[in-house]
C-alpha cells in the first residue's frame, strides 16, 4: 500500500516533467523559421544601424519578419559553428569571417558593405585637452583599451604602433562597448573605440579624430549561411544592406562606405 | 556507493531522475576534460600570465570572503533577530546583487564609488583614493556579489536556531554582545563556514563586476576567469585548461570542507543552505 502511494509521488512530477519536455520539443519544433521568417547574426556595433535597416527591410517586403542577435563577431562565430540557426552572419572584420569561410559554413561569396575606422573616445568638452595619439601617453590620464583578442583592441594597438605611441592602458577590456561605459561613467579619461560608438552615445562622449595615414579601417561584410532555410529571404536581405538605401541608413550612422 | 541500512529506499524513478539531474551537472565538466589539451596543459598553467592571473584570483576572493563574513554575519543576525520596519525592503536590497546582471552591478559601483560616484568623489577629493583599475575595486566587485550568498545561509540557520536559547542567555545576565559571541555565533558556526564557502566561490567565478568595475589588467586587475574569458578569443585551448584550474581548486574545497562542516558534526546543519 505504502509502496504504490511512494510511487505515485513520484509518478505525478514524473509525468509533468515528461509532459513538459514533450511540449518543450513540439514548441521549438514550431518555433522553427517559417518560410518568411530571417534570423541575422550581426556584429554588436550594428545594433543601431541595422535595427534600422530591418524596420526597412520588413516594410518593403510584406510579410518577412527579421530577428536580430547582436553579439560580438567572435561570440557570434562560436554559436555558428556550434549550429546556430542563423540565415545571415554578418562580421566586424575579416578574420571572424575567415573563420565561418574557412568552416564551410557559407553558401556564396561574402559582401562587404561597410568599413569603420577608429577615434579617440574622450569625455563631454574634452575636460583633459586630448588632440592627439601622443596626448595619450600623459601618465595621469587614466586610458582604457580593448583587449588585442577583439577587432578592437588589434586596430587600437595598430594604431599606436603607427603613431609610434607607447602607452600603458589601465585595463584592457573585452568588449568595445566597455571602454565606451568607462569613459561616458566619467571613470576613464580616453579611449580608442570605432566612429560608430562615439556618434552611438551622443552627448555622453567627445571624439577626437585620428589622422587617416595612422588610422585602421575594419570591413564588414555578411554572408548567406549554408544552413539558411530560406536562402532567397537572405539573400535579398543581404542585397538591402549593399543598396543605396541600406548604405545611406549605415553613413547615418557613421559607417564608411566599403 | 554503497548501500546503507534504511537509506535508499527511493523507489526507481526518483534515482533515474537524480542521476539525470547528476548527469546534467557532470557532462559539461566531461566535455571540458574531453577538449583539454592535456599534453599542453603544463606549458599554459605554467607561464606569467597565467600565475599572476590565479595567484591574484585566490587573493583577491579570500579577502572578498573575510569582508563578507565580518559585514555579512551581523547583517545576517540584524535581519534574522531584530523587528524593525522595513525589514523585507532591506533583505531584498542587500540580496539584489544576486540577481542583478554582474556587468550592471559594476556600472552600478561605478555611480557609487567611481571617482565621479555618490561617494567616490569625495574619496577622490578629500583621500585621493581611487577604487576602479585597482585590486581593491577587485576584491570590493567581488564582494558586491558574494556576500549575498553568505547572508542568505547564515540567515536562514539563525531563523532555525531556538530563539529561546539567546533569551537564556540574556535571562542570565549576558551583554548582547556576549551573547552573540558565546552562544549564537557557536551555534551556527557550520552555517558560517558553509556560507563563506558559497560566498568564496562565487567570488572566485566572479566575471562581469570585476571587468566592468575594475578593468582588466595582468597582474593588477586580470583574475583567472578574467584571463579565460580572454583565452577564449585567440588561444581556446588556453582557457580550457584555466578553466580546469580554476574547477579544481573551487571542488576540491567544496569538496574538502563540505565533508568535513556540513554533515560531520551534527548532520542537521545542511538546513542551513538556502
């Protein structure tokens, strides 16, 4: 008798648990993209610009509903290779597309649509008087880089390299978006972040321009991925971002032409 | 494991859902050690970076763990033993680092004690004291998030103790103090320890606080999960085996003093997690 109660104890959450799992594999079995339905994977620094371009791009084909995952490139690469599902990826440089080209995970060549270059991120009215790359190296200013693992922290160091500049940063972060917090916080004096992150925070930061002869440019560029379930939806999306239209949303919002 | 007399009695569906549940903890820690790259293992534990990275890391969380325990014990007892209005809003505030994004929680210390911060201006100003970018702001996220987890324990074997045995003890002529000291405190010592083990480790994992409040520099600022976060990026392999590290020493210690407090004594005492 105390048996069969103990056992219907644990019968009843048995149940529930299985239960559950079961509705857990038919809902992500009907969360699969329907037809219409576009997933893009873009690099973090897009997230302005191409929530913008997705409005756009949804209004001008009736019916598509895009879904965003903004993440660093890196970060984004990592969950495509581990299967993703992704229609378009989209990289802040080349060596993260290098690396889903190198994987075989694309289906058709990349286009490159936008490049970024670099400033000097100072604080609201440049209270330190920064103008330049050598004004960095003042040791009381306190100079936040990102770390040489992201596209960042590799076009941070190349510059300074190029301006013959030797600097020790108080920290090296590993986002780009970190360094931004530090300075708009009032935390950090200066950083180098990209063009886009200056205009991105409005008020809350100054940038100081960094000559072209010193400065890097980063390529963006997307690809169709070999796993899209609807690769025209992708490649037409793709299309928008390389067209006039998408160009003249990116130059809003401080992407260079490619 | 070997059968005891009158202990496993669970019928067999509850011990295939606990071995689930086991499975589901051990076979991420497997995949870590079916990726690792054992024959470089040694090289990439052994080099500068690495060692500062863990030394620093194992200083920088004890101390976060002896600030929790000498702040988080009284306020612990305060929250369990003293009626005051307003008792649940403090509760939840001082455990809201514990549900709070970390990277928030470090802007958040940022407002608070950055040299533009509520109080971190006049630090800067009157003792030109600077937190963020230094080991101190380390240890400082580190506790900002630990510490939770120690009150929470401790609170909870405070409310289970007999209220009845510190009002002997009051009866009888104690200072308050004395009583705390002598009588309270004794009694849930287990709770103690098992709380500063829950508050160490988290201290050890900590990530999003410490990068966000005090940046990431080898040596000064750069912890173990700091460096494999890192790792990640250019060498994965490297972070595997820091994660490793990092997984062996927190376990061995979970492992070493749960043993030896939480069912040595008097068995009774793993009431005290929460």
């Amino acid at each position: 008798m105390r048996d069969s109660w103990s056992s219907a104890l644990v019968a009843a959450p048995l149940a529930v648990v299985l239960t559950t799992l079961g509705t857990v594999a038919c809902g992500s079995e009907s969360a699969q993209p329907s037809s219409d339905e576009l997933i893009v994977f873009a690099a973090s620094s897009l997230t302005e610009a191409f929530i913008a371009i997705g409005v756009e791009f949804e209004e001008a084909n009736p019916g598509t509903d895009v879904t965003f995952n903004f993440l660093g490139s890196t970060e984004l690469v990592a969950q495509l290779l581990q299967g993703a599902p992704a229609a378009v990826f989209v990289a802040a440089d080349d060596v993260n597309m290098a690396k889903v080209l190198d994987a075989g995970e694309n289906d058709g060549e990349p286009v490159v649509f936008a490049g970024n270059t670099f400033e000097i991120i100072v604080e609201p009215g440049n209270p330190q008087g920064i103008h330049d790359l050598a004004d960095l190296a003042d040791q009381d200013l306190i100079v936040v880089l990102c770390a040489d693992s992201v596209p960042c922290g590799r076009g941070a160091a190349t510059i300074l390299t190029n301006a013959g500049v030797d600097l020790t940063p108080k920290s090296f972060d590993e986002r780009v978006k970190g360094v931004v917090t530090k300075v708009t916080s009032g935390e950090a004096d200066a950083g180098i972040v990209y063009v886009t992150d200056v205009l991105a925070v409005g008020a809350a930061a100054d940038g100081v321009a960094i000559p072209a002869e010193l400065n890097v440019i980063n390529r963006y560029s997307a690809v169709v991925t070999r796993s899209a379930p609807n690769s025209a939806v992708a490649r037409t999306f793709v299309d928008f971002v390389a067209s006039a239209r998408g160009q003249a949303i990116l130059a809003a919002h401080g992407f260079l032409a490619p | 494991m070997k059968r005891q007399r009158g202990r496993t009695n669970l019928p067999v569906p509850a011990i295939a859902l606990a071995c689930s549940a086991i499975a589901f903890f051990a076979l991420p820690l497997i995949g870590l050690l079916w990726r690792a790259p054992w024959s470089q293992a040694w090289r990439y534990i052994n080099d500068d970076a690495s060692l500062a990275a863990l030394r620093l890391s194992l200083i920088c969380s004890l101390w976060a763990t002896v600030l929790s325990i000498v702040f988080g014990v009284p306020l612990a007892w305060l929250l369990a033993r003293v009626q005051f209005r307003g008792r649940s809003f403090v509760r939840a505030l001082c455990t809201l680092s514990m549900v709070l994004p970390p990277v928030v929680g470090g802007v958040a210390l940022f407002f608070a004690l950055g040299r533009r911060g509520i109080v971190g201006q006049y630090l800067d100003r009157w003792f030109d004291l600077r937190l963020p970018f230094t080991t101190a702001g380390v240890v400082l996220a580190q506790t900002f998030v630990a510490m939770p987890f120690l009150v929470v324990t401790v609170e909870a074997a405070l409310r289970q103790l007999d209220g009845r045995l510190e009002d002997a003890a009051r009866t009888l002529g104690g200072a308050p103090w004395y009583t705390f000291r002598r009588v309270t405190l004794p009694a849930i010592g287990p709770a103690v320890v098992a709380g500063s083990v829950l508050a160490w480790a988290r201290a050890l994992g900590e990530f999003g606080a410490t990068i966000t409040f005090a940046g990431n520099f080898p040596g000064t600022t750069q912890t173990m999960p700091l460096a494999v976060f890192l790792s990640l990026e250019t060498n994965p392999e490297k972070a595997i085996v820091l994660a490793l590290v990092l997984i062996v020493i927190s376990f061995t210690v979970l492992v070493v003093l749960r043993d030896r407090w939480f069912f040595g004594r008097n068995g009774g005492s793993s009431t005290a997690l929460p």
